[in-house]
C-alpha cells in the first residue's frame, strides 16, 4: 500500500507534527506518553489552559504528571500554548475539558487543522465521525459532510467505557443481531481526570453516579454500530440500557454486559465471532493490536490490574460468557480508559485517517 504520505510517515524518518490540546490533563499525558516514541507522529505543540499558557511543559505540569514514565525531554521544553493561540500542525489531538472543547475545537477545525478529540462535545453531531476503526471505519465518511475547508475536520472516538461496549458487541452484532443489551460499568478512578473523585469519596466505596454517563453509553454505542448511508449514520435501532459506578480502581472500566440476540448463537460461535475479529490485521497500523479482543478462559477474568494493560493497553479484554436467565447470554468486558477508551483511540483514528489517505 505504498503512498507517498504514508512513505513519508514511516519510512523516510520523518514523523508527522501534531499538537497536543489538553496537554495537561490525564488525556493529555496520555498522549504525550504514547506519541513519545510514535513511528509517524512527533509532538511539536502542546496547549491548555491560561494557567498554564506561556510555560514550559514540565513547569505547567509540575507534579501533575502522573505517569510511571518520565515526561519525554522534547515534550517538556516546550512553550504552552495558551486557548485560542495559532498552531502549526496540522493534526491536533484533543483532550480538552468538554466546558471548552466545543468551541476551541471547531475554531481549529475552521483554521484547517484535523482535530482528533476524545472530548463529547461532537460525538453526536450527525456530521462528525464518531470511530473505533476496527468497527466502523467507513464512517470516515462523514467528514466530508463537514464544512470546514484547507484539510480542517472533526473526529472524534467514544466516552471510554462505550468504546469497550462496542468493540465487544460489534462481531456479535455483526454476526447474530442485537436485540437488546443491558450495560453495567465498574469506573477506573483516572475517568475523572484529576484530580477527580475526592479520595474520601471512593477509597473503599462505590459511587453509582457518573455524570451523563449512562446517557453517552445509550446513545454512542448505537450511532458507532450503524450503518453509513449516503445522508449520514442510520443508527443501530437496538435498546441499550447503561448503570454506571464509579470504583475504586486505578486505570481499566470493566463492565458486565447482558444481551438479548436476534438470531441463535451458540457460546462456541460468540468465541469464534470474537477470535475471528481482526479488521485491521496487515495494515500495519502502530496502535492496532494483533488481537483487539481477547476471550479469557479463566472463570475470575478479566480484571483491571491483571488485564488492562494488554496489547499496550489498546486490547479489550472479555470473559465468563454464559447463558443469561433474563436476555439470553452474558458476559464481562474490560478496558482500558485512559490508552484504548482515550488517547489510544484518537491516535488510532488518525492512523487510519493516514492509511486510508485520508489527510
Ligand atoms: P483533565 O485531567 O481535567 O484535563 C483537562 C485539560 O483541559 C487540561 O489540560 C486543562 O488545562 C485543559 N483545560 C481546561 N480548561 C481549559 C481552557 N479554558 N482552555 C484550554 N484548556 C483547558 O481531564 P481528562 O480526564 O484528561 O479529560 C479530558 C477530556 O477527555 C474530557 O473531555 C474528558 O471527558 C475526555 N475523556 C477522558 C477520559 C479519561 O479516562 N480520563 C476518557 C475518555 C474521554 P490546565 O491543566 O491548564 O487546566
């Protein structure tokens, strides 16, 4: 598949700039952590707020940073920039506050940048493209909906719990139908960015309230797992009812997950739909693993710490697939938030974006 664009990303040693809003908040270390050593993609620009504009990275972030990783030598001198400021690259991923995200990324989008944003803010609009690309990479499409002009566009990837969701009842959905599905989530801490649920709040405890989130899971989950057509996404028609808790875990939304199916599946033929789900296999994408979902066989698996950070942490990870006495199967999916359900995703996206030529 050689491209010029894509020759010049991977194989001339050039990388591709791109800009960092949001740069230093949990997404945001996020992403500067995983495009530190990134084969097509170089950091030159990082931006947060007016706290923080005018500093070098690592002076904004001071103790902020809460990777086990030092915080890349390049990445750390550079000047932030502040909300609204010019940018030079062309491709800036986003992971602003949702309070500003609406507004700041359309202005970029308007100045001919490609925002790749993990922010809510868009997912819904009916022109923006909401991506897992191993799921539904044909609504790319929709970009060229959008009316922004000079390459400028809008992407985004779903809230990090709807993107397990989806990744896990795609191949079923694909295979058997989905009738209905009952979604119960247990909500890593680093969710809520930081510094996020108040320690006396959750050490010990469970909150079974996340603010809109059972809301984003209801309605992402059915715009990613419909279909394209030549006047935007006929959404999935299937009910998805989402109970939300916030746990107290460090990185990982595990979730149990109860479905009802169109047509008769067997567990056998549910693994296999799993197993056999490799789109994205031979394009060699640098964030797309091998196996995006992994069956366990273990009866006391998936769990955060043990299964989050599987395939660098972009690998969703499912088991203890029964028969369930109220739909009809049943199941445990687990993620992880901050790599596959955030920064992961969107870099993701704009690998596919390159690949497919698309910017
Ligand atoms: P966070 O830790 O609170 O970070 C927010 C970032 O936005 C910081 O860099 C902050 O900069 C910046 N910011 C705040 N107000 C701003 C303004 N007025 N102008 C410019 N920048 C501003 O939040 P987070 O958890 O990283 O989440 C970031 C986004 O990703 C949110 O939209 C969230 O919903 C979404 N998301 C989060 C997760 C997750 O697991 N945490 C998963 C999926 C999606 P300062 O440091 O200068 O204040």
């Amino acid at each position: 598949m050689p491209s010029r664009k894509r020759a010049a990303a991977t194989g001339s040693g050039r990388r591709i700039p791109v800009g960092v809003l949001g740069a230093t908040g949990t997404v945001g270390q996020r992403f500067v952590q995983l495009l530190e050593r990134h084969p097509w993609f170089e950091v030159i620009e990082v931006m947060a707020s007016d706290q923080s504009a005018g500093r070098s990275y690592a002076e904004a972030i001071g103790s902020r940073w809460k990777l086990a990783t030092a915080i890349p030598p390049d990445v750390a001198k550079l000047r932030v920039r502040g909300p609204g400021d010019p940018l030079q690259a062309r491709i800036l991923f986003s992971a602003l506050d949702a309070s500003v995200a609406g507004d700041l990324e359309q202005e970029y989008a308007r100045r001919g940048h490609l925002v790749s944003s993990n922010a809510r803010n868009h997912r819904m609009d009916p022109k923006v493209p909401l991506v897992i690309p191993e799921v539904n990479r044909d609504h790319m499409k929709l970009l060229d909906l959008q009316p922004y002009r000079n390459g400028g566009g809008l992407v985004t990837n779903p809230n990090c719990s709807t993107i397990v969701i989806a990744m896990a009842l795609a191949p079923i959905h694909r295979s058997f139908g989905i009738d209905a599905a009952i979604v119960t989530t247990f909500q890593a801490a680093s969710g809520a960015g930081y510094p996020g649920v108040p320690s006396l709040d959750i050490l010990g405890n469970v909150v079974p309230f996340i603010s809109g989130e059972e809301a984003k899971i209801e309605s992402e989950t059915q715009k990613i797992l419909g279909r394209i057509g030549p006047k935007g996404i006929a959404h999935a028609e299937f009910p998805v009812s989402a109970l939300c808790h916030r746990v107290p875990v460090v990185d990982g939304h595990q979730m149990a997950i109860s479905l009802r199916l169109e047509t008769r599946a067997t567990r056998r033929r549910i693994l296999d739909a799993w197993e056999g789900f490799r789109p994205l296999r031979k394009l060699g994408l640098p964030s797309a693993p091998e196996a995006p979902i992994e069956a366990k066989v273990e009866e006391d698996r998936p769990q955060p710490r043990l299964d989050a950070d599987r395939a660098g942490g972009m690998g969703v990870t499912v088991g203890r697939l029964r028969p369930c006495n109220v739909l009809e199967w049943k199941f445990e999916a687990l993620g992880h938030n901050t790599i596959r359900g955030a920064a992961g995703a969107a870099i993701l996206n704009v690998e596919i974006l390159v690949r497919d030529e698309r910017i």
